[in-house]
C-alpha cells in the first residue's frame, strides 16, 4: 500500500496546538462526495488524511513508560473517538512497540511516546500520521508527548483542573492524529487569524480541536469532543464511501 507521512508538532503551555509542517509526497484534493470542513471542525488538509478504514486501529507505546502514564488518557481518548466512529474501532494495547522514527509505524498502529520537549520546544508535542496515497484514509500514525504537561501545576494550580485540561489535551492529539485539524478562524477579520478564534459551541465553549484549547473543563466533560467536533468524526467515517 502506497502511503505519506503527515506530520504535526503542538504546543501545550495551555494546551495542545498542531501545524501540519511536511509532507513526503504530493496527492489530490479530496475526492468529490467528501466533506472536509465544516462550522467548528476542519480536516488538517483535504490533500492529506481524509477519512478512517473500518476496522481497528490499535495503540500501543514506545515505552513502559509511556504505558503507564498515558494508558487513562488513552483509553478516554479512543473510547470518546470510537463512539462517534462507527464502523472503526479504536483499542489501547498494553503492547510495547518502539516508535519508528523515519517512515510510517505498522499498518494500522499508533503508537504514543513519552519524552521531554520531543521537539526541543518547551510545552511542544508531536503527531504524525501516515496515509495510503490511494484512497487518502489512515495508515498509520504516532504521539509524542511531552512529560512536562504532567508537572505540578502544568496546566493550572488547581489539582482537578489541571488533570481536565490534560485529558482534553490528549484527546486534542488523537484527534490530530487520526486527521481533525483546528477549527481556527478570522472570526473578528483582522486579516489574521489567532489563539482562541473558534466558532462557539451553544454553551459558549470552544470545539475540543479548537487552538491552542478547547473543550470542556469539567469532570464529565474534559476529553470529550464537543458538539463542533461531532461532524467532523462523522465526516471521516463518511468519507471513505467515496475514495
């Protein structure tokens, strides 16, 4: 199966913030039929990662380490996103795998690490994904997050909030990993487009994807997807019925 890397470095001094930075290999713009964008929710690209397989995709972890300290999220973030997937299953593994450092992880992985400012930037993660070239749906893909989001204090001196905005945070990266990028807009026309500029949702909180936070930071709420993000799920599903 032919396929190209898509990669996404974040920031997370407040949360997660994804750019799409490279690109191996020049593809199409999605096919007609697919929905890329919507009010609250975009695809990273339309050229890039358009829409999930069925079938399962499973997580596994560079180290046990990482296992440890990332299965929760984790296990939040794939049971959050396998809800509003139907058709594709997302399962965390207790496998360790080491994460393959150039080209794709194995068909059908995703394989999440914990390091120290993985891109020599304080607050940064990474995620990447790799997609087939020949219907543009997900191949593979990797996280690297960084261990100073679970400092003391990281995200808030407040214990509870600081543990919601981590969740949020991690499912933020798995929905950049399997192919949601931020919602961002020049809602104000400025001529630019900043932090925080996101569609709101009717209880005034921001899309989840939304940079360089979103969601909702509460006990029931934090790592869930919000009403904007909804769709675009659904779209990634749908989309593959025109590839």
């Amino acid at each position: 199966m032919k396929r190209a890397i898509v990669r996404a470095a974040r920031a997370a001094v407040l949360a997660a913030v994804a750019v799409t930075t490279a690109l191996t290999a020049t593809a199409e713009a999605a096919t007609p039929g697919q929905v890329t964008a919507g009010t609250g929710w975009k695809l990273i690209d339309p050229a890039q990662t358009t829409s999930l397989s069925p079938g399962t995709y499973t997580i596994q972890f560079d180290s046990a380490a990482a296992r440890t300290r990332l299965t929760p999220y984790l296990k939040l973030a794939a049971a959050n996103t396998q809800a509003l997937t139907p058709g594709v299953k997302f399962v965390v593994s207790t496998t360790i795998q080491r994460r393959v450092t150039t080209g794709c992880q194995k068909a059908r992985t995703l394989v999440a690490s914990l390091e120290y400012r993985p891109i020599g930037k304080k607050g940064f993660s990474w995620g990447g994904n790799c997609y087939s070239l020949t219907d543009h749906s997900l191949h593979s893909g990797a996280m690297r997050f960084d261990t100073e989001w679970w400092y003391p204090h990281w995200f808030s001196t407040t214990a509870s909030t600081n543990t919601y905005r981590i969740r949020n945070s991690v499912t933020h990266e798995f929905g950049h990993v399997i192919g949601l990028g931020h919602p961002n807009k020049d809602l104000n026309r400025d001529g630019k487009i900043s932090d925080f500029e996101c569609p709101l949702n009717k209880d005034k909180s921001r899309p989840l994807m939304c940079s360089p936070n979103g969601g909702v930071v509460t006990s029931t709420g934090a790592g869930n997807y919000t009403p904007l993000d909804i769709p675009g799920l659904r779209a990634l599903v749908a989309n593959y019925r025109y590839r």
